[in-house]
C-alpha cells in the first residue's frame, strides 16, 4: 500500500506541474489573443473612417462641381448687363445675380463645413492608423517573445508528460481511474495529507479510529469528508 501511495504522490506531483504549464501555455495564448482582438477592433473603426472619409470626399467633390457651376452662372448673367435696354430688365437680372450669388455663398458654407468635417476626420484617421501600427509593433515584438517562451514550456510539458505515462502505468487502472476523477474534481488535489486527526485537504477531522489505521497504514482510505485518498508522512 506504500508503494502505491508514493506511485500517487509522484502522480500527482507531475500532474499539478503539468496542469501549471498548460496554464501558463494558456495565458500565452490569450496574451496574443488580446493583440489581435485589439488590432481588428481598431482595424474595424479605421474602415469605417475610411468609408466615411471616402463618402465625404464624394461629396466635396460634387459641392465644387455645383459652386464652379453656380460661378459660371454668375458670371454669365453679369455678361448680360450691358445688353440690358430697360429698367425692368436690368432689375430682373440683378435680382438673378442675387439668387446666383446667394446660391454660391450657401454652396460656399457648405463646402467649408464639409472639409472641417472631412480634416477632423483624417485626423481619426491618422490617430487609429497610429494605433493600429503601435499595436501591430508590440504584437510582433511580444509574439516573438511568447513564441519562444511557448517552444520552451511545449518541450518541459512533453518531458514532464512522458514521466507521467511511465508513472501511471505502475498505478493500478481502478485506482489510477479514481485518483484521476478525484484530481479533477477536487482543484488538482486527488491526495491529501492526514495531520493532527484531519485531513488537510478539507481541513475537517476525521473519525478517531480512522485516522489511527492511516498510522499503522493498512490501507488505502478515503477522507468521509472530501472524498481525497490520505496520507500520514511520516517523520523522519
């Protein structure tokens, strides 16, 4: 029964060493997760800038079009006023240049207002396309970095996970079963030391008798509380 209680603390030794490489292998891996969740959040607004700008800019374009149009105009019925011969005439024209000039002062504000709406966003835009970069930057430096540190642990965690095999193959397959079901469900704690009458795995006493069979070491034995398999070291 010693023999396979030392078999299960070695297992469970490796186990809980094994289980704390895949954490850490795990953090690695949502480390370089976050960089990429970043970079397409960031990726996605700056589309969107860039749709907007695209839009923008259409729409100057049509503002300058219709201004060099309405310009035209003014110019063309101003072209008119020596030709005029009456009254009447010379005012309905002057009154044309009005509505004309009117019409590309408004086309005027228009414009303006668009270009400061078109200049505040190109400078989103240059602000996420900075962002982007400095995120890419630090992903590519952290990425070579996890990279190496996920090569080192993967050959530890092969090592550690061979000795493990060898291990459990000297555990007899009923008890290796339970030892595996209890590691799981009990938090990487399948053993338990037995100190002072309780079983410090749930740190509840345990029946007198019990706790003095674990001493002689008769058998394997279970905690009535949590359900780990005990132990007693004992001193040297």
């Amino acid at each position: 029964m010693h023999d396979k209680m030392n078999l299960l603390k070695e297992l469970q030794e490796i186990d809980q060493e094994i289980s704390t490489i895949e954490t850490t292998r795990q953090a690695y891996q949502d480390e370089l997760a976050v960089f990429d969740t970043d970079s397409a959040r960031v990726q996605a607004m700056l589309d969107e800038l860039n749709e907007e700008l695209a839009r923008l800019q259409q729409e100057e374009a049509q503002l300058q079009q219709e201004m060099l149009k309405e310009r035209d105009n003014v110019i063309k019925v101003e072209s008119r006023l020596p030709e005029i011969q009456t009254q009447k005439e010379y005012v309905a024209v002057l009154k044309e240049i009005d509505v004309a000039k009117k019409a590309n002062k408004d086309l005027d504000d228009q414009l303006s207002a668009k270009q400061q709406e078109l200049s505040s966003l190109q400078q989103d835009q240059q602000e996420k396309e900075t962002e982007l970069a400095a995120i890419k930057e630090k992903a590519e430096a952290r990425g070579a970095e996890l990279a190496e540190l996920m090569s080192e642990s993967e050959a530890v965690l092969n090592k550690r996970k061979g000795t493990r095999d060898s291990v459990a193959n000297d555990v007899p397959g009923a008890l290796l079963r339970k030892y595996q079901t209890l590691f799981k469900r009990r938090g990487g704690l399948a053993l338990a030391q037995a100190r002072n009458g309780a079983c410090l795995g749930c740190n509840m006493q345990l029946p007198p008798q019990q706790y003095n069979s674990l001493l002689r070491v008769t058998e394997l034995q279970s905690c009535p509380h949590c359900n780990r398999l005990l132990y007693v070291e004992r001193e040297a």
